[in-house]
C-alpha cells in the first residue's frame, strides 16, 4: 500500500492560491528527508537532489493536486523563492517555527 502524502506549496506570487498536492511516500521522503521536517524550501530541495532529479519529483506533484475541501491533513509545506522565511524554520519543522514573539509570550505568562 502506498501511502500519500500532502503538500501545500506557497510561492511569492502576489495571486498564489495555496494549493495542496498529493505526493507517494517514497517522493515526500526525497523533498522532506529530515525525521520530523515538513518545511522544505524549494532552492535547498534542487540543491540537495540535483535539478534533474527535481524536476522529476515536482513533475509528478504538479499532475495531482487535491481539492481543498477533500484534503485529511496537511503533511508538509513548500515554499518557492521565499527564502527569507527560512529564519522562522530553522528546524525545517512547523513545530519549532520561530516568530520572534516568544520572549514577549513567556514573560506575559508568569502572572
């Protein structure tokens, strides 16, 4: 069994809908290799795996994606040519996602 995985992918067009593609297990784990990484930034992708390599893997993502209202979760989020948001990323994981605010939040919460 195959398991699919997937992938909302945010680009800097000022008209980017946020559109989520579906992807096979084996692809996910060549654009997310890290164990709990499901932020990838579409430069250090091709960096990583060579541009051949890419343009297969993102060939197959274009071709299936999913409707918004059908989607089960969202597994990872790719970004194309939004670098500058790889400081709130410095993990590749949502989870540890820095925004700066965090200080503010931990002395605001010791009343």
């Amino acid at each position: 069994m195959v398991r699919i995985r997937n992938i909302q992918v945010i680009d800097r067009a000022l008209n980017c809908t946020y559109d989520i593609f579906s992807i096979g297990e084996d692809d996910f784990k060549e654009i997310f290799p890290g164990q709990f990484q499901d932020i990838e930034f579409v430069k250090d992708f091709v960096t990583r795996v060579g541009d051949e390599r890419a343009t297969r893997i993102l060939s197959r993502l274009w071709k299936t994606r999913v409707d918004k209202k059908k989607v089960r979760g969202i597994h990872g989020t790719l970004f194309f040519e939004l670098d500058f948001k790889k400081k709130y990323y410095p993990t590749k994981s949502e989870h540890d996602m820095v925004t700066g605010f965090e200080n503010n939040l931990k002395t605001t919460n010791k009343t």
